[in-house]
C-alpha cells in the first residue's frame, strides 16, 4: 500500500532528523542555528506523520491492530 510507504518514509525521515540534530548538538561549537532547523524540520514532520495517520485512519487506509 502506498499510504503506509509514505508513512514509513516520514517516520524515517523524523528519526534521520533526531539523529542529525544530535549531531550537531555533540560537534557544534556554539552555533545552534543547525539545531534548530533540525529540530524545527523534526516538529513539522512530526506534525504531518500525525496529520497522516488521522486522515489514513478516517478515510479507511489504515485500521488499529485492536
């Protein structure tokens, strides 16, 4: 299904960003300006992963495992 690639695709993408801005965090000397795009673009990915499952669940593209 190419709803739940998209899904993955995203949650990969917010893990990639939680990762690079640790990066920054530990290699940065004093420049925070990369931590915060990294954890900017964290938020608004998070925020379209969960705007994603709201419409995948209501439209019918994705069901609980309950």
């Amino acid at each position: 299904n190419v709803f739940k690639i998209i899904i993955l695709i995203n949650l990969l993408l917010v893990l990639l960003s939680l990762f690079s801005g640790a990066f920054f965090l530990a290699k940065d000397d004093g420049n925070q300006k990369r931590i915060f795009t990294s954890l900017t673009l964290r938020i608004t990915l998070s925020l379209t992963l969960l705007a994603l499952l709201v419409i995948g669940y209501y439209f019918g593209l994705i069901f609980p495992n309950a």
